[in-house]
C-alpha cells in the first residue's frame, strides 16, 4: 500500500513522492565484517537497489510544516518531483511557515534551494544544533574524502541561501504533540520527529532505515553514507524496540508507505498499513 494523507490527531500528514533513487549494492555494508558484507551483497538478487524518496507535509491548527525538504530540480534527473507533489496538494511555496530537516544529506535539505535562492519565501529552517555545528566546520570537512564531502556543499548552500532563517531546533516552537528525536549515526545529529496524541505515536524516521524491510530484519546493515555506522545501528535497534512495544506508526523518507514495526522472535519486521 502506497503513501496516502493521512489525518492523526490534529495533524494532516501529507505525503510529497520526490522519486526514486537507485544505488549499486556496493553501498551497503554489514557491521559483521567484509564477509558478512559479500554474503549479504551476493544474497541481493542483483547489483543495485532502489528506493523511494519522500518527504511530508505536516498541517497543523496554526501552520504549515515540512518535515525535510528533497532534492530540488538541480541534483538528479530522477528525483525532485515533490515541487509538482507540493503543487497536487494546492501548497504553494509561500504556505510554508515552517521546514524541520532531519539532516544535511542533499535528498532532505537540497529541496530548500532553487538555482542558488530560497525556493520557500518566508519558511524558518530548523536543523540539530549539532547537525549545523558539523557540517560547517572546516577541519572536519577536509579530514574526509573527497567524495565524503557533499554535506558540507549542502550546508554552504542552504545558508547562503536563507541567511537568518537556518535556526537550531531549540529555538523552534514545535506544535503541541510533536517534538524531535535524535536518531544519531547517519549523520552526527540525524533527528526524526514525534507525533504524540492520545497514546498514540508516530514518528518520521528520516534514514535511520534506508532499506525497512532489511534492516528491519537485520539492522547490522549498513551504508557507506553513514557517518558512524555503529552509532547509527544502536539508534536504529533503539528505534525497532521502542517502535514494536509502543505500536508506533512510522513514516520513512525511504520507506514505501506508513507502518508498523513487528517482532519476529528476535528479529523485527515492518508491516506496511
């Protein structure tokens, strides 16, 4: 079942496809060690994977909320389709009051930005403080690769891009019922978001899984776009265990639609609703 609106509480969810987005299984890693890693590859079924990307609206009593971004028009020709997913949901640009990234990875925060200017004319951006103090340090960057790097490009062309307007979450006035929720180790200060009304939970994962049905199965899965692989495991198993004993829904930036997560002795399974 695909991603359709969905009203929880007070809050109007809506679902913004931006394309999909294909890898080599090269990317993928698992914390076992290089034999686990060839074992899982050569069990893939083929030599790449392909997944969704989306990214939500969030309508509140009093305003309107993205939580990421996407990837704009600029990055590759596949994605960037949530520009006419906006426009079939009748949001213009200028409706957004407000825009919570879950982190600096071009699929979440590129969308923020059009040929170099802000693409939401009066938005405020919200990052992890941590997330911003990261991705504009300098040393940091240049102790990576090369091809390690792009986060810190992203950074560099959000904030030139909405100078006054990229704040640290604890300068945001989240509605009632919603809240961050750190899900480090994708990036240093990966967060995704709650929804809490009545006893009841849902949370956008942002990429704490890339990949739900493998990584429900096996978080030991990894990817070479993790920052801090283990780190990023822990948050994950954290997230599975908290998510099957609360019977939380989830909203995945990579999933194919909400779910749930299910225990399956002592593994997990998502189940798609």
């Amino acid at each position: 079942m695909a991603y359709k609106t969905q009203t929880f509480g007070p809050f109007e969810i809506i679902p913004l496809f931006d394309g999909d987005f294909s890898a080599s299984t090269e990317t993928l890693l698992h914390a076992d060690g290089a034999e686990a890693t060839e074992r899982m590859r050569a069990d893939w079924g083929g030599p790449t994977y392909e997944i969704p990307v989306y990214h939500f609206a969030v309508r509140t009593p009093d305003k309107l909320i993205l939580v990421d971004a996407g990837t704009g028009t600029e990055t590759n020709p596949t994605l960037g389709v949530a520009r006419r997913s906006l426009t079939d949901a009748g949001i213009a640009p200028g409706d957004i009051d407000e825009i919570y990234v879950t982190h600096m990875h071009f699929d979440h925060a590129l969308g923020l930005v059009e040929k170099g200017e802000a693409y939401f004319p009066r938005a405020q951006v919200y990052f992890a403080g941590r997330e911003l103090e990261f991705y504009t340090d300098i040393a940091e960057r240049d102790s990576r690769p090369e091809a390690r790097r792009n986060g810190w490009k992203v950074a560099e062309t959000v904030l030139n891009a909405y100078p006054g307007r990229v704040h640290a979450f604890d300068q945001a006035r989240f509605p009632a019922g919603m809240s961050p929720y750190p899900l480090p180790g994708h990036t240093p200060a990966h967060t995704g978001f709650r929804l809490d009304w009545n006893g009841e939970t849902l949370i956008f994962i942002g990429d704490a899984m890339h990949l739900v049905d493998a990584q429900s199965n096996d978080p030991m899965i990894g990817a070479v776009f993790d920052v801090d692989m283990a780190q990023g495991i822990a948050s994950r198993r954290s997230l599975l265990e908290a998510a099957s004993d609360g019977g939380w829904t989830l909203a995945g930036a990579h999933a194919p639609s909400f779910g749930r997560i299910e225990r399956a002795g002592d593994r997990f399974r998502f189940v798609r609703i």
